[in-house]
C-alpha cells in the first residue's frame, strides 16, 4: 500500500473515530442525581413536615361541578418517611378505618374485617387526594431531583426541580416542584403518570407557625383532565411527638379503632 493510501485509510479512522467519541458524548446521560437539587429538595421538605416523629391532623374538601362538597377529616402519625398512620376520623360512619404504611407498603385496617386490605399509594383516597399524598412525608425518600432551571414568578425567583420516582411504587412517576430561591418554600406541583401526562397541579398555600416553623397551612390540588374537580386539604394541630415503633403495628391499631 503507498504512502498516499496509508494517508486516506488513517484519516478515515481518524473521522469514524471522533464521530463515535462525539456520539458518545451527546449520548452520555446526565447525572442520576444532583447534589444541589437535592440540598433544595430536602429543604423543602424540611418546611412541609417535620423531619421528627409528629401528629397533625388534615381536613379535606373535595368538589365536583354540580355536586355537594364531601368533606372528611384524617389524623396523621408520622415517624420519618416509613412509618405512618393514617386514622379516618370523620365522617363518623368510616371512624375507626385506619391505614398503616410501612416502608412502601400499606394496608387499610376497618373495624369488621379480620385481615388487613392491601392498597396502592397511588390509589385515590377521596377527591384528588391519593394515599401517597397523606401517608408518605416526603419527596426526598421517593424521587431523584434534578434541577431543571429558575422561573420567576409574581416578582420572586424559584428553582424548579424534575423529580423523577425510584421505582414504581411511588405515589407518581414524576414531578415538577416549584421552591422559592429566597426561602426554599414549596410553591406549587404538578404531578406526572408513567406516561408522563398532567394528573394534577397543587400550590401550597398559608403559611403559619406550625411545629416551630413556618409550613403550609393549605394545599390546593386541581384535576388536570376534569376541569372543575379539586381538592383542599387544611392542616391543624400540628406537633412533635415521640412515636415508638411499636405504634406502626397491627396490634397497636387494635387499640385505636
């Protein structure tokens, strides 16, 4: 082979070679997780619900076009992210109905029925409200953050995080999280299915001292795909309380029912 075709073959690796390494490049995910969207997204949290065991309990008005408001109201006991319990206390003729979760898994406990009932987080609890949305406290347990760009909205800047769930059990596939840059405030949600459609948009609402700090005193959830149905979620009477483990468990909800 001459020099001149030595010359062409070795320029023509030279071209297939950058070409693959520059397809590998563009083609190079991004990072599973961001370190600052994360520090945000726990901040957030942090403001949401305390990272301490606490008891608050949440009124839920839930509306229709051309329908009665249904009202309910639910007692929460929370021990991190993975122990919750969930206690129906109006309306009176569903008092007693209790949902335990543990880790992902949850199970409503009700007063004439022997063994437990097996439930989704996803699944809807009333109105737009799914179990996901009362029994598990945090984003930071269930998503990988990613932090997509900064929006400013009504004069303030707010970082606007992608959270995409761990796996499939989690309440939804992904999220969109608004959080104040000034405060790290929650400020509003959408919430994704698996095949990335619009569910429901929430905004987080009140602020007022609850547990030591300012929290969200309201949560407005809108259905994405019926107009007009929406849910309002009131919290109250929020504190810490040191909540042992055995709490969490079938025996111990013998006692609450």
């Amino acid at each position: 082979m001459s020099i001149t075709s030595l010359v062409r073959v070795g320029f023509c690796a030279s071209l297939i070679a950058l070409s693959l390494t520059s397809r590998a490049m563009y083609a190079a995910p991004l990072p599973a997780d961001d370190t600052l969207a994360r520090s945000i997204l726990e901040k957030s949290d942090e403001i949401r619900f305390p990272s301490q065991d606490f008891q608050v309990d949440v009124d839920i008005a839930s509306a229709s076009p051309g329908e009665a408001t249904e009202k309910r109201k639910y007692r929460i006991l929370s021990k991190g992210n993975d122990n919750t319990v969930v206690m129906i206390l109006e309306p009176a003729s569903e008092r007693g109905q209790i949902m335990l979760m543990k880790g992902r898994d949850l199970w409503v406990f009700m007063p004439n029925v022997s063994q437990p009932i097996r439930l989704g987080l996803a699944q809807r609890l009333t109105g737009q409200v799914a179990n996901g949305d009362l029994a598990r406290a945090n984003f930071a347990g269930d998503y990988t953050p990613r932090l997509l760009r900064t929006d400013k909205l009504d004069g303030e800047d707010y970082y606007v995080l992608e959270l995409l769930a761990v796996d499939r059990s989690v309440t939804y596939h992904r999220v969109l999280l608004w959080v104040n840059k000034a405060n790290y405030r929650p400020h509003k949600a959408e919430f994704y299915s698996l095949s990335n459609r619009l569910l429901k948009t929430s905004t987080y609402e009140h602020f007022e001292t609850m547990a030591d700090k300012q929290r969200p005193t309201m949560m407005r959830i809108q259905d994405a795909l019926k107009t007009g149905d929406a849910s309002v979620l009131e919290y109250s009477n929020m504190k810490l309380r040191e909540l042992p483990d055995k709490v969490f468990s079938k025996d111990y909800l013998k006692k609450l029912q």
